[in-house]
C-alpha cells in the first residue's frame, strides 16, 4: 500500500473514530438530560424517606408511652380484681354472720341490755322482797333462762360488731375501688390519646412511605431509559477500540515512511554538509550540528588547531 493509500485509510479510520465519538458526546448529552431528572427524583426521595424516618421514632415514642401506661393498667386492674374478690369475701362473711346474728337474735329475743334490765329487777324481787314460794320460784327459773339468753345476746352483739367491722372494711375497699376504678379511666384516656397520636402519625409515615415509593420507581425509570444508553456508549467504546486497532498498523506503517524520508533527507543533509566542510564553504548552524552529531567535526581538535570552523561558524551566525 502507497503512501496515498495509507492516507486514505487512516484518514477513514480516523472518520469513523470522529463519528463514533460525536455519537458518544450525543449520547453523553442525553444521559445527562436523564440524570437530572433522576438526581430529582432520587433527592425527592431521600428527603421524603428521611421524613417518614424521623416521624417513624416520634410515632415510637407515642407508642412506647402507649404501652407504658397500658401496662400501669393491667397492674391498676390486676388490683381491682384482687379488691373485688376481697369485698366478695367480706359480703360473705357479713351474710353469714348476719344470719348468725339473726338466729341468736331470736333466741335472746332482746337486746342484752333490755335482758340485762329485766334479769336486774327479777333478781331484785328475788333478793330483796317477800314473796310467795310459787312466785320466787318462778322467778328464779326466769333468771336462769335470762342469764343463758343475755350470753346469747351478748353473742349477737360480737357478731353484729363484726358485721358492722366488715361494713366498714368494704366501705374503705369500696372507696379504694372507686379511686382505682377513676385511675384506670383517666390512664385509659391518656393511652387513648398516645395511641391516637401514634396512629396519626403512622398514617403520615404511610403516605410519605408511598411517595418515596412513587419516586423510587420514577427513578427506576430513569435509569431504565439510561442504562440503555450507557449501553450503547459501551458498544460504541468497543467499536472505537477495534477502529484504532485496525488504525495501529497503517499508522505504523506511515510512521516508518515518514522516518525513512526523513532518514534519506538527513543523509543528504550530512552529505551536502561535509561538502561544505571540506570545500571549507560557510556552515549554517543545522549543517554545524549535524556533523557534530555524526563526529565529522573534533570541536577539541578544531579550537586548537586553527579558526576554519569557528570563521565559518562566525559566518553563519552572522547571516
């Protein structure tokens, strides 16, 4: 192949480089359009998925005092409960013992101190009048009898104490009831209150979750119309590589050209030079250091031996 048509060639191939890298600045432009658009959409989301995250651990903390006093319930309820079974256990002491009292109440039939009072006066018509045998006898039975019915009232009187005792006792468990029973409503509330404010922050956590999600998948898009493209600037760079390959042996070629012309104008450049040198005709400064190059001048020799190269030279410079 001449030198033309190595030209030719490495000129073409050097065109098809051109055009695929235009091709490539082309599809460069275009990326970038698409890639800010998706540095929109990837700020978009970001921004929005760092919101829900901060809203999430506010929505946390609502939560975790949600479950706080829950819990305080449970306990307020777990003591109501053993409340209620304390106040059934007393109610059925107090039934019992009112029955027992209602029984011993019929047997005394009175009070002991009305027992008392006529159990003092017949001991006193006893003790102190004269009466007739048949009456003190009498008497004297009915004080026995009012003796065994006063322990019986005096019984009555113990289990009505106690009845009474366990009154008090449910009336003072009734009010700790009824305080524990407000603790438990107005917890309740506050837990309420807490989940709600939970809830409602969850719900914005939701939608700012789907708008991230929207923008995620915008963003995919984004990338799905660039990978493509990216693609094809691959293929193109692989294109281009093969190009200057088949471009590296012309080009070398045209290389050893270029250095063989060169090499046949230097030989002619020395030439003429030595002939100037020994037909001792002015040297220009190119001829001067060529031959010095070549070792056809001995710059020691010659600043010893006389002035022809330095006239020369002078010559020369002074063209």
């Amino acid at each position: 192949m001449n030198e033309k048509e190595l030209k030719d060639n490495i000129n073409a191939l050097r065109h098809e480089i051109d055009q695929r890298d235009k091709r490539i600045k082309e599809l460069y432009r275009e990326i970038n359009f698409h890639k800010k658009d998706a540095d929109t959409w990837r700020a978009k989301r970001d921004e929005t998925t760092e919101k829900a995250n901060k809203l999430s651990e506010e929505a946390k903390i609502f939560a975790a005092n949600r479950d706080e006093l829950n819990a305080k319930i449970s306990k307020l309820k777990e003591r109501r409960g053993q409340l209620i079974e304390t106040i059934r256990g007393l109610t059925k002491d107090i039934k019992y013992n009112k029955s027992t009292r209602d029984e011993l109440n019929k047997t005394a039939r009175g009070t002991d101190e009305s027992l008392l009072r006529i159990y003092t006066g017949d001991l006193d018509v006893l003790l102190n009048r004269d009466i007739p045998l048949k009456d003190e006898i009498r008497i004297f039975d009915r004080i026995f009898e009012l003796t065994e019915r006063v322990e019986v009232a005096k019984q009555a009187d113990s289990v009505h104490k106690k009845i009474i005792g366990g009154y008090d006792e449910v009336q003072k468990l009734k009010s700790e009831l009824d305080a524990l029973h407000e603790e438990i409503q107005a917890t309740a509330k506050a837990s309420q209150e807490q989940h709600e404010e939970a809830i409602k922050i969850y719900k914005e956590v939701s939608k700012l979750r789907k708008e991230s999600d929207d923008f995620h998948k915008k963003l995919l898009e984004k990338y799905d119309e660039m990978n493509p493209l990216r693609d094809k600037v691959n293929e193109i760079k692989i294109e281009i590589k093969a190009v200057q390959e088949k471009l590296a042996p012309p080009l070398e070629e045209m290389e050893k050209i270029r250095s063989d012309r060169e090499d046949r104008k230097r030989e002619k450049d020395i030439t003429e030079a030595k002939e100037k040198l020994q037909t001792s005709k002015r040297l220009s400064i190119e001829d001067f250091r060529l031959l010095l190059e070549r070792g056809e001048i001995d710059l020691d020799k010659k600043a010893s031996g006389g002035d022809e190269i330095e006239d020369s030279t002078d010559a020369e410079g002074s063209k």
